[in-house]
C-alpha cells in the first residue's frame, strides 16, 4: 500500500504567529520541529497500517522544511517546488492508494486560524469557486481526485476539520488548534503526535475509507489578489479576465486546468 502524505506548516499543534511559519526568523526552529514530528507520526500509523511505501511533500513556503533524517525509511521526500499544477501534492499519482493532509491550515475568509489564508498570503485575499471561498484543502482534494485517490486524513486547525467533515463525514480529522482571531489553544504537541499516529493508522484499516472527492463539472473562479497591480498583470493569463480591479475571474470545465491558471496566478 503505497501512501501520500503532504504537509504544512499553518496547521501544526499551537502555532500562531507568521514568524513561526517563516524559515528565516529564529521562532521557526520550534515549528519545524513540531511539522517533522507530525509528519512522523502519521507514517508511523500508516506503517502501522500495513504502508509498504511513503511518499512525503514539504509544502510550505520554501518546501525545505522537514527535517529528513527523522522520517523513517520507507518514506520518500519531494522537497521544493517544481511549477507542476499538482502543487502541493506533487508526486501524486494513481498508484496510491491514499492521500494524508498533515499541518494543513484554513483558508481565506475563515476566522478559525490566525494563520487562515489560501495559496498566497502576500498576494492573495482568496479564491472563490462557484460561489464559495474555498481553502487549499479542496483545490487539492480536487487534484487528488484527478488521479482517483482519496483524501483519507487530515490534521490542522479546528475550523479546517468542520469544514473538510462537512465535505465528507467519512475523511478522519485531527484538530490540533483552535484559532480566536490572533490567538490559539491547544493541547500538549506529544498528545496531538499520538492521536495524528492512531487517528492515520485507524482510517487506514477502516473497511469504509472516504472516497476521491465529487469533482466540480463547471468551475467558475475568481481569484481576489491583495494589490490591483498583481491582478491587472495576471488577468492576461489564457482564459481569464478583469472583473474588477482586483479580482481575476477564469471559467472552465476541468480542475487541472483551475490548478494550472493557480499556479501562475500566485507566482509573481
Ligand atoms: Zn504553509
């Protein structure tokens, strides 16, 4: 049984402050720590669940942040950023038989994380699909379900849980923090690694594992950058066009297409 795992930062147990999330400021070092520790308790369960392969995505900021001598051998790491449209989960293919979110956080527009945001926080305000402010979760349950996998488990802010529980009831969550605006409350890091351990391992034996998310058949997207400039440049790109002066508005019919316009929307 092969098993994807990717993981951020944003959504790792007590973070709270963007220097925290910031590979050159000395708050860092603490959270690297905790995303790795994570991250190895969720192979740990799939392991435990009879996982033969692993491959991980660091995928936050950089992509260098998982401290790889810690993972156990079986895992793979894909570090950095290579301008696929899979993004942040890179590397997922059909041959897996599931996809675990560890560290993910809620998007834009949600007030459950005092990290929230969807793709970029310096250029983005937020992504709007169909109506609906959607977080990095379902863009990228989206990309798994173009391979066929499921999003099985995730783990992250509390808000992020409720709303990936209320896409699918079936998908295991760990919620590791609650946001109130600027602050957070959590339990113990060693408490959160050993449920994120037995919460991975037990989904995965489930003989009723959530299925690959309902993929839209019309998306229609608009993409609210923080700075007009940002917005005017990017509207260029094949497909989109101004809606107003700061939001890009793209149609299509196909996810991997929304995921591509994304991914050079973001870049600078
Ligand atoms: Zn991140």
């Amino acid at each position: 049984m092969k098993i994807f795992i990717s993981a951020d930062i944003e959504g790792v147990t007590g973070i709270t402050d963007w220097p925290e999330a910031d590979p050159t400021h000395p708050d860092y070092a603490e959270f690297r720590e905790r995303m790795t520790a994570e991250v190895v308790a969720a192979c740990e369960g799939a392991l435990a669940a009879g996982a033969s392969e692993i491959l991980v995505k660091d995928a936050h900021w950089t992509g260098r942040n998982l401290l790889a001598e810690r993972l156990p051998r079986q895992a793979r790491l894909l570090r950095s950023w290579s301008g696929h449209p899979y993004g942040m989960v890179q590397g997922l293919d059909a041959s897996f038989a599931a996809a675990l979110f560890v560290g993910w956080h809620s998007g834009a527009w949600c007030g459950g994380n005092p990290l929230a945001h969807t793709l970029s926080s310096s250029r983005l305000m937020g992504v709007r699909v169909n109506g609906q402010w959607v977080s990095e979760f379902q863009l990228y349950a989206w990309a798994a379900a173009l391979e066929g996998v499921p999003v099985v488990f995730v783990s992250g802010d509390a808000a992020l849980c409720e709303t990936v529980q209320a896409v699918d009831a079936r998908i295991a969550t760990v919620a590791v923090s609650r946001g109130m605006g600027a602050a957070t409350l959590a339990e113990h890091p060693a408490v959160m690694r050993e449920r994120i351990r037995s919460e991975v391992e037990r989904c995965l034996r489930a003989p009723q594992r959530a299925a690959p998310a309902a993929l839209p058949p019309r998306l229609e997207v608009q993409v609210v950058c923080k700075d007009a400039r940002h917005a005017w440049r990017k509207a260029f790109y094949p497909g989109a066009r101004l809606v107003d002066a700061n939001t890009i508005g793209f149609d299509t019919e196909h996810s991997l297409e929304l995921l591509r316009m994304l991914q050079f929307i973001t870049r600078e």
